[in-house]
C-alpha cells in the first residue's frame, strides 16, 4: 500500500521530533531514495522554517519553538473525540484551508454545550434528513448566548454553520433556503468603505508621532509606511530590504494667479504649448514590492511624502548596514510562508494595532468610524487607499493594480466616494 506525500512530511517530522537523523537514516522509514528524501522532503521544509541541520553535521533536526499555533490547534484537534465524528472528519476532509480550525472551533463548543449550556448534541446525529430542525436549534442556541435582537446570528458564528452543512454533510445551500434558516451568506455590510483620514488629521500625527520624549521615532515611520503603501497588517512584518528603492522624484506643476499649484498632466502639457512657465521641484521618494501572502501577488507601492521618506531611508539604511533581511522583523532565519506568516508576527501585529488605536483617537477618530470593532491597523489600509482613489480621481484600475486582483472588492469595501469628494464632483449640478 502506498503513502501519500502529505503522509511521508508528518512521518518525517514525527522522527526529527524524536531525534536529529540523516536523509540516510530516514529511507528504511519513509521507502524512498536518499536523494528523493532530500530534494522533495527535506529541502521544503528547510524552505518552511520547519526544521534545521545541525551545524558541522548531515544531520537534520525539527525545529520545536517555530511550531504556530495552527499546527498546535490541528493536532489537538485531530486527536479529540467530536473532531473524529463522521460530520467533522467529513468536513476536514472537504476543507482544511488555513484558519478553518477557528470554524472547527466554534462548532465544536457549541455541540459540547461549552457555548449555551442549554444546547448539547452529538454531532453524529446530525443527518441528511434531520439537519434543517438539528440547524434551527442551533441557531437559537447562538441566538440566546449573543443577546441578539436580529433574526439570524452574528457572522462569526453563522460562517461556521454553513461550512457545517456544506463541507460536513455535502450539501448545497440556495440563497433563499440559507435566508429561512437564518443563516444567510451575506457578509455585513461594509461599514468604513469611505474611511479616509485628511491632511489635517495627518498633520496632527506626524507633530504627535515627533514628541521624541514620548515616542520612538520607529512609530513616526511605521505611521507613514502603513499609510501609504496600505498593505495589510501582517505584510508590513515580511517587506524585504532588498525590495526598497529610493529616488528624487521630479514635480512639474502650473502655478495660477492666486498662487495654487497645478499638477495635472494635461494642465502642464497645455502650458507647455503655450509657452508659458512651467515650475517644478524634487522630493524625495520611495517605491517597494509588497508581497501579499492572501492572494499570493506582489504589489508595487509609493511614498511620495518627504517627511516620511526621509527618516523611512535613514532607517532602512541602518537596517542595511546591520545586514537585516527584513524591515520590521529582526530575524534573518524567519522564512515566512502562508501557513505560518500571521501567526508568527501576531504578538507584533496586536502591540501595533493598541498603539495606533490610541493615535487614532487623539487625531479625532472614533471606535464607530471602524465599523464592528476599532482595528486601527486595518484602518491605515483604508486610508491609503482612499488617498490614492482621491488623488486620481477614483481610477479603480489604477488604483486596484497596487492592491487588488479586481475592482470590485475595492470598490466595495474600500472606495466608496467621500462625500467632500461628490460635493466637488456635482458642484455644478443646480436642481
């Protein structure tokens, strides 16, 4: 009978648990070449971070203080007794992408009664023909514990319901059968998709983040970085040094009778033909490729403002000549993939999101302007965004190429116009 090659990584890793070995060592185990074992086995989970060889040695051990708590959680998981059920084992089967243990998680405690002591049931009697009244309870169950005056329960619970039914049992939910169930599909309605910061509020920042007695001036650069270049908050802990440039930017602009500046292409180029004067000055930038881990693409990013490309370059170059690999992330040896890339930089990611919460707020933010729940870091996404659609005039596309594989999510949950925006568009308009 042959294994699978997803069976021969755990048996590996399983021995180097045990002890450090060799690939020799390993090929009366796994039933494989020498070779084999080290170009298919060993090397990727060199590449994952996952083990180590042992200096001066052919041998290879695991390396035990870099397991994340996904795999901690799946193992736990795996072993208990409701994850060993028909429906749950079932599920995994169907749907073990990253982050569906949370789901696991939450239909786990409330079929143990840990959710509403007023519910318990054993997820094997959960069947084809009775899950619709078994799913009915389960909804009042969730219901009852959050307080909920709506008629369905919160996503965070309603999520894991439908992937129940759908990866558990194998069967398809209609949109109007998910409605009667009061499990519906529809994710909340974005509640920040015009979230912007202004000018001033920035102002505000960069004289607060500049108290050097108060703060390090790591916060001043991190407030810029995550304003401009928008990614998400866990990207920011993976930027690579060696994909940062800096360089003068040249600025032409028009300026008119009053003094305002004109930087619109077709303003210039008019000018131009005119004969007439046209000014121009440089600045200092940066540009940068951004790995996203979510959707597995690099996005080419812009800071244009001087303030923050300065100190952001000094810094970088400090980071250069200390030869750090990463930006913000210490450590050289940290191979970041997409299984383990939020879990390994979360306690980094929390400390930024309760410091920018209290920035936040000083420059005249509220808990509601966030929608749900006040999460600064995925806040400064947002901003960004929002500056670069305002600045082009919300050009989706172009906007979309430095964040997006689409429009559409940026449109929705992103780019909605700012009403000062519409104002200025329909300024015309007299009904």
């Amino acid at each position: 009978m042959s294994v699978s090659k997803s069976k021969k990584f755990e048996q590996i890793l399983e021995l180097l648990e045990i002890q450090p070995m060799t690939p020799s060592n390993l090929v009366p185990h796994i039933g494989i070449t020498r070779e084999n074992i080290q170009k298919y086995y060993l090397k990727p989970l060199l590449q994952q971070n996952k083990i180590k060889k042992v200096d001066g040695s052919h041998l290879y051990q695991l390396i035990k203080d870099n397991v994340t708590k996904n795999v901690i959680l799946e193992k736990l998981f795996s072993k208990s007794e409701i994850m060993n059920t028909r429906i749950f084992k079932n599920w995994k089967l169907n749907n073990s992408s990253k982050g569906e243990y949370k789901k696991f998680s939450t239909m786990a405690r409330l079929c143990l009664g840990k959710t509403n002591p007023n519910f318990k049931i054993n997820p094997d009697m959960i069947t084809k023909k009775n899950w619709e009244t078994v799913i009915a309870n389960m909804v009042d169950a969730f219901l009852e514990i959050e307080k909920n005056p709506l008629k369905e329960p919160n996503w965070g619970h309603r999520q894991p319901l439908r992937h129940l039914i759908i990866y558990g049992l194998n069967l398809n939910i209609s949109k109007e059968k998910g409605i009667a169930l009061r499990i519906s599909g529809e994710k909340p309605k974005p509640k920040a998709s015009d979230l912007h910061i202004t000018k001033e509020q920035i102002k505000d920042a960069k004289r607060i983040l500049s108290d050097k007695e108060k703060y390090d001036s790591i916060w001043f650069i991190k407030f810029g970085f995550k304003a401009w270049t928008f990614v998400r908050p866990s990207t920011v802990y993976i930027i690579l040094t060696d994909d940062i440039e800096f360089y003068d930017r040249k600025v032409e602009y028009v300026e008119g009778k009053d003094g305002q500046r004109f930087y619109n292409p077709e303003t210039i180029q008019y000018a131009k033909s005119e004969g007439k004067k046209v000014n121009w000055y440089t600045h200092r930038a940066c540009t940068l490729k951004a790995f996203e881990n979510k959707n597995q693409t690099d996005y080419r990013k812009f800071i244009y403002d001087e303030e923050f490309v300065i100190p952001l370059e000094k810094y970088w170059n400090q980071r250069k000549s200390e030869k750090k690999k990463y930006l913000f992330w210490d450590e050289n040896s940290t191979q970041f993939i997409f299984e383990n890339y939020t879990d390994v930089v979360r306690e980094k990611v929390d400390k930024d999101n309760k410091f920018f919460k209290k920035i936040l707020a000083e420059i005249g933010f509220k808990k509601e302007d966030f929608g749900s729940y006040f999460r600064a870091n995925y806040g400064f996404r947002h901003f960004g965004l929002q500056m670069w659609l305002i600045a082009t005039n919300y050009n989706y596309d172009l906007v979309s190429e430095m964040s997006h594989d689409d429009t559409a999510t940026l449109k929705k949950w992103y780019g909605k116009p700012t009403k000062d925006h519409v104002e200025k568009m329909f300024s015309g308009v007299v009904v």
